[in-house]
C-alpha cells in the first residue's frame, strides 16, 4: 500500500540530511546526497552483514518483494511488471538482448542523449538499422513572440521522426543536460501508431516528478536510483511491458528460476523462471545494503509523493529565471523543463567551464552538460540557495 502522507504543500526536508551548511549542493543530477535515514539503513545492513548468523533465506526473496511493490506505486506500473538491474546501462543492455534488429529500421533517439541509451543501439547499425537522432533546436529556450520555445519545437521533432519504419523510440523524461520535458503522451501515442516499441530513462527524474507507466503506454521504464531517487549507486528497476513477458535474461541466477526460495531444492534444476518479470532480476537485489537503502528512499518519496516534490521546487524556483533575465541569462518556462533538473543559458562572453569553476569556488556547486550550466535541486534545497546562485551568476556578469 501506498504510506498515507499530508495532502499539503511539501516544506523543505533539509534536516533530514547531512548535508555541510556552507556547500550549496545543486548538483543532485550528477549524485543525489543520501537522506540520513536512508544512509542509516545501509549501515544498518552492513552491520548484519558482519554477523550472517541473523541473516535468513527469506531475506534473499522478502526485502526485494517490499520494494518492487513501492517502485510500482512510485511509477505507476503494476510492481509484475517490475525487475532489478544494476545500472541504467544494464536496464538498456537487457531492451537490447530482446529486441531484434531489422535491416531498413529505424531508432528514433534524442541528440545529445545520455551516452547508455545509446551505445545498445549504435551497434545495430551492422543491421542496417538507421539512427535517427533529434538534435535540440536552436533558438530560444522560451516562447516569444517569434515562435514557440524550444521544448516545443524539440517535441514536434521527435514526433515528426517516427515513421512507419520506427521499431524503437528510446529517449529520456527529461533531458540529462538542460531538463527539457518531452511530452510522453503524444510521443508514446505514436509509437502505437506504428508499432513502436516505446523505452524511457527517467533516471534523472523517478521520484521527483510524477509519471504513470501504465497510462502512458511506456513498453520499458529505466530508471538507476543514485539520482532523483536518493539511493545508492549499485541498484536500479526497469518497469516492462508485455512485449517482454518471454524474454531472455541477462543473466542465469538461481534467485530467478521458479521455487527458488527453497534452497534445500536447488540442485532439482528449473527451467522455468519465476512470475512475472523476476526472470529479468539482478542477483543484486539480494544485495542488503543496496535493497535496505531503496527500501528507505522509496518509503521517504512516497511519503513526499512526486507531483508535491515537484510544486515544492517549482516554488522555491519561482522569480530565479525572471531575476537572471536582466543580466543576459536564460531559463526554460515551468512547463517545458523539469523542477529537479534545469539549464541555464549563458549570456555572451560566459564559459560553461568557467561559470562552474567560478560557482564552486563559492562552495555553490552545479555541473556544466552541453553548452548549459545545470542546476538540479531537491528537497533539501530552499529559496536561500537559489537567491545565492541567482547572486553568484550576477556577480560574474559585473
């Protein structure tokens, strides 16, 4: 079941983080800080690990069953649907195994697009399969009276790229470099139009906004939860539909096969693998400290609830893109980018490297993707900090 939490606004949750006062940590698109009860459980693991006495063939199959279930409320997809992976790379390796390349396809990708959701399908240009990638447009980040804004004009692209001969459509929720929204709605709508199989990396995105696996027709959700989710690296989900209901595993662990959970049986070899989509799991998910700390995070996000995780940073956001326009900068409209994740375009004469260099001599830290400063924060995060960078960049314009 999904933990009752407050229909209210979100308030700031710094407390529940370790966080060093004087660092402004706007960086949680390249690694999400761990919430102390979440870092709490993975210390909690490792001390039972130095004492396997305690440790039982139920924790093998238990902790993991916990926490699919919460990862299906999370996303809205029926936890059946959802397997362990280790990494985003192995989420998209394991799409790739299963899918079959057809001379004169096509893949519809995004330009720029994070490099583990591209490599599976550059290899099937041996197949004779084209990659179509939709590069960003230029022109402005916001609507004006010229145009529509970017994040339109780079939806309108994407759809224009399926065809009748689009196998596959694998981009991201949000772009990793800048945060661009990608309308999931009208993408996947084509994608059953023409028999596309539909695949989505929300991992700079699971948790901190919502989205709904089942209503949006999403064939392969691949999440890695070191990111928006406030986990550890190691472990992340992949929600799948069924197209994949038969397919091949990465790997052949025993945790998978059907009456695993009997280790008295385990040499009656199986060939059957368990229900639903555990066939596809990472032996990983076994793993105490890597499933304890999901379990946490997952617990701290459904109590937080994604749409109030994403109002809260909205607000705390509200006033930063008008205030920097005066000095040249420029920030995507609310509804064309995510909260959690954002790019900043320079005005004239500004280096991305040197903007970041100058910020975290400052102890305020953000990365730079692309041509764009990235600012990506959670809920830790309050206005302060964003008045503070807001102050930093001005500071170098003068």
């Amino acid at each position: 079941m999904t933990p009752a939490s407050n229909d209210g606004p979100l308030a700031c949750q710094k407390a529940l983080f370790s966080l060093d006062p004087e660092d402004c940590w706007l960086d949680s698109a390249y690694m999400g800080p761990l919430p102390d009860p979440v870092r709490r459980a993975g210390v909690a693991a490792l001390e039972r690990r130095a004492f396997p006495v305690d440790i039982t063939p139920s924790d093998f199959f238990a902790p993991a069953e916990r926490v699919r279930t919460m990862l299906g409320h999370l996303v809205g997809a029926d936890p059946e649907r959802i397997a362990f992976v280790t990494t985003a790379a192995s989420g998209f390796a394991l799409l790739e195994r299963n899918l079959r390349p057809k001379a004169g396809a096509n893949v519809v990708l995004l330009g720029d697009q994070f490099p583990s959701n591209v490599y599976p399908w550059r290899r099937w240009r041996a197949h004779g399969v084209e990659l179509r990638m939709v590069p960003p447009p230029d022109g402005p980040v916001r609507a004006s009276g010229a145009g529509p804004g970017r994040a339109a004009r780079w939806n309108a692209a994407v759809v224009a790229a399926v065809d009748e001969r689009t196998m596959l459509v694998s981009i991201e929720q949000a772009h990793w470099t800048d945060g661009t929204l990608f309308d999931l709605a009208r993408i996947g709508a084509r994608c059953r139009e023409v028999g596309a199989v539909f695949a989505v990396d929300a991992t700079q995105t699971a948790g901190a906004m919502p989205i709904d696996v089942d209503a949006l027709g999403i064939d392969a959700l691949v999440v890695h939860c070191y990111k928006s989710m406030l986990a550890s690296y190691g472990l992340g989900f992949v929600a799948l539909s069924g197209r994949f209901a038969d397919g091949e595993p990465l790997e052949e662990g025993w945790l998978v096969r059907a009456g695993s959970e009997d280790f008295a049986g385990l040499v009656d070899y199986q060939d059957a693998y368990a229900a639903g989509m555990r066939r596809f799991d990472t032996s990983l998910r076994s793993n105490g400290m890597l499933i304890d700390m999901l379990a946490a995070a997952c617990e701290l996000l459904l109590e937080w609830r994604p749409e109030r995780i994403r109002a809260y940073l909205l607000g705390i956001e509200a006033g930063f893109a008008d205030r920097l326009a005066a000095s040249g900068f420029a920030v995507a409209a609310p509804d064309d980018r995510a909260a959690n994740l954002f790019g900043v375009q320079l005005p004239p004469g500004l280096s991305p490297g040197a903007v970041r260099d100058a910020l975290a001599a400052r102890r305020i830290r953000v990365s730079v993707r692309g041509q764009a400063v990235r600012v990506a924060p959670h809920v830790f995060n309050d206005d302060a900090d964003l008045a503070r960078l807001a102050t930093a960049l001005e500071s170098l314009v003068r």
